[in-house]
C-alpha cells in the first residue's frame, strides 16, 4: 500500500509539474506576442486597422508646387501625395471616386484638408486619374492598404 501511494503521489507531482511548466509556456507565448504587438509602432497598428472613410475629396492647386507639406517634402503636384488629418504618413491609401468608379493610390504626407465635409486632399495628378479635375470634388472613399514606412513611424502630427 505503501509503494501505491508513493507511486500516486509521484504521479500526481508529474502531472502538476507538467501543467505548470504548460501552463508557463502559454503564459510565454503571450508575453512574446503582446511584446511583439508593442514593438510594432502605434502608427503602423492604427494605419493597417482603419476602417474604409467616404466623404469629399478636393486637390491642391499647383501654385502650393515647391512648398513644404507636413512631412518636411516638397509638395510636387505630379506624385502621388495626399493630406489627410489622422492616417499616419507613410500610409498607402485607395481612393476611389464614388462618382464614376475611378482609383488611384496615394501616400499620406501632409496634414488636412481642413474644409468642413472634405476627407482627402489629392494632387492635380491624382485628381485627373480619378476623374475629378472639371469638378474641383468628388465623393470618395479612402481605404488605407499599406502601413507607414518605418522610418515615419515615428509621426506624432
């Protein structure tokens, strides 16, 4: 009897032992995804999570060519940057013209607009690819499709 209780109580401590180190390693594997989720900037989670935004889009005149955007760049009306408020730069964006179905990707590089009802701010360049240059504005929707580049993960404006 006494040979089975000392087997028991061994087995017993196996098991527990066994679930603790389980256990340990779960509690691990946690740490270590929760640490890699932190090390991932804030801008980059935010930029890959945005929902799709619709609203009115308008563009620069080409008289703002050579100042400086929000990002320090020089504004060049034949890229492909856009101002939004909130998107981090660096981030990609498909615009798509409600209107007529047009597309066009853009990077977030500047900040605004900051005109009541308007969510994007696009070049002459993009305006055209979308259709909207007679206009002046079209309804759109922005979904971001890309997350900053590192290097401007940074941004905090």
């Amino acid at each position: 009897m006494r040979n089975g209780k000392s087997i028991a109580a061994a087995a017993a401590a196996s098991i527990l032992v066994l679930a603790i180190g389980s256990t340990a390693d779960a509690a691990e594997r946690g740490t270590e995804a929760r640490r890699a989720e932190a090390a991932q900037p804030a801008a980059a989670r935010r930029a890959t999570t945005a929902r799709p935004q619709r609203g009115e889009a308008s563009y620069y005149h080409s008289r703002f060519e050579g100042r400086r955007m929000a990002n320090g760049e020089r504004f060049d009306p034949d890229s492909d940057s856009a101002a939004h408020r909130t998107l981090p730069f660096g981030t990609r964006a498909r615009v798509t013209n409600l209107a007529n179905g047009r597309t066009a990707e853009v990077t977030i590089e500047d900040r605004g607009p900051y005109v009541r009802g308007r969510i994007i701010d696009v070049t002459p360049e993009t305006a055209g690819q979308l259709g909207m240059r007679e206009s002046g504005t079209a309804p759109v929707e922005v979904r971001p499709v890309g997350s900053p580049r590192q290097d401007q993960a940074g941004d905090r404006r």
